[in-house]
C-alpha cells in the first residue's frame, strides 16, 4: 500500500475554514429550520422558490447565512482546482485562499450591482429582483455539492481529479436546472431583452469559466 505524503499545515487552516462555513449552514438549519427543509429539495421540487421568492428574497439572515457558506466553500473549492490542476503555476498558502475569497466576493457584488442598475434603467424591478433570487438559490444550493468536495479532496479522496471532475459536472447540472427553470418561467421577458441577456451571459457567467478552464491549461 502507497503511502500519501498529505501537507498537515495546509489541512489544519483548511479544516477551521469548513467548520467556520459549516457554522454559518448549522445557523440556518437551527434558525430557520422550515424554510432550510424546503431548500434542501430545491433542484427536485420549486417549492423554495414559491414560498419565498416574494418576501425578503435577498436581505434576510437565512439568505445571508447561505451565502456566506457559499463565498467561502466556492472560494476553497476554486483553491482546491488550482491545487489540483496547476500546483506549479502559484504560490499556494492561506493568503491566496483569502485572495481567491476576495475576488469571489467582489464578482458576486458586482454582479448584483449590475443586474439592480439593470432593473432600475429598464424599470423591471420586481422581476429582476426575482430572477437574481432564483440565481443565488441555485448557486448557494450547489455549494453543498462544493463542501462535500472539499471534504473528500482535503481528507479522502486527496488531489483526486475524478472526484474533481465529477463535483464540477454536478455543480454545473444544478446550476443548468437553475438557469433552465428561470429561462422558462421569464421566457416572454427574457426575449424582450434578449441582446441584453446574451449580453449579460456571455459577459458575467460564461466568461469567468473559460478564463478559468484556459488558465489552468495553459
């Protein structure tokens, strides 16, 4: 049996980040415990969606708890590709975590400033309000998928990139289901805007994937 020389350091600050991140999902569930049990189901059935999408869709602590499991579980999921993928190419240590955490926060904000000047320009705000619900329900529901990861690459599965490969394929299905689900409940709206909707794909959720896959090949 081959053994695996494992960097302790590296999992001593790993395991403190996913407690800290499973504290903030340990919150919801405790503090929200109805409205958690509905989310958890969420890809399978929109109950979610419809009991919450019309009350505080986004400035609520139950909201801002997943988010904030999800920035940091992204943020060490995308640490954890780099590891994997392109362990020469960076420096890998704590501070490029906290970059990486930095970064994903910043595209988040950006994107939500983006789609609220959006819906202020073309007096739509309601909807938006609603699609950008929809969005960050699916993309804080697939953080899961990412903590679950990161367990089993940190402590199981160290550095493999089949279970890698295969929690990317099931973040993206769940992310698809999200986009399909928005696309058919806001199809008449979307195509009234559609150059804009391209617009806003290609520029704020295609991109940053394609940037990511080249770098890493190159």
């Amino acid at each position: 049996m081959e053994a695996i020389l494992r960097d302790v350091g590296a999992a001593d600050w790993i395991t403190l980040i996913l407690l800290f991140s499973m504290l903030f999902l340990v919150l919801a569930k405790l503090l929200f415990y109805s409205r958690f049990m509905n989310f958890i189901i969420l890809p399978f059935n929109n109950k979610y969606i419809f009991l919450y999408n019309k009350k505080d869709r986004l400035m609520n602590w139950f909201h801002i708890f997943l988010t904030a499991f999800q920035i940091l579980n992204s943020s060490l999921f995308l640490y954890l590709i780099f590891t994997i993928l392109a362990p020469d190419d960076i420096i890998l240590s704590p501070v490029f975590f906290a970059f990486i955490v930095g970064l994903v926060f910043l595209f988040l904000f950006v994107k939500i400033l983006l789609q609220i000047g959006n819906s202020l320009v073309f007096n739509n705000r309601a909807i938006m309000s609603e699609i950008l619900f929809k969005k960050i329900s699916y993309l804080n529901y697939s953080s899961l998928v990412m903590f679950l990861a990161n367990v089993l690459l940190t402590y199981v599965f160290i550095d493999s990139r089949l279970v890698l490969y295969l929690s990317l394929a099931v973040v993206f299905l769940i992310l698809t289901i999200g986009w399909v689900t928005i696309i058919k409940t806001h199809l008449k709206f979307l195509t009234s805007y559609f150059f804009y909707f391209i617009l806003y794909l290609c520029a704020l959720e295609i991109a940053p994937v394609i940037i990511l896959v080249n770098y890493l090949k190159d």
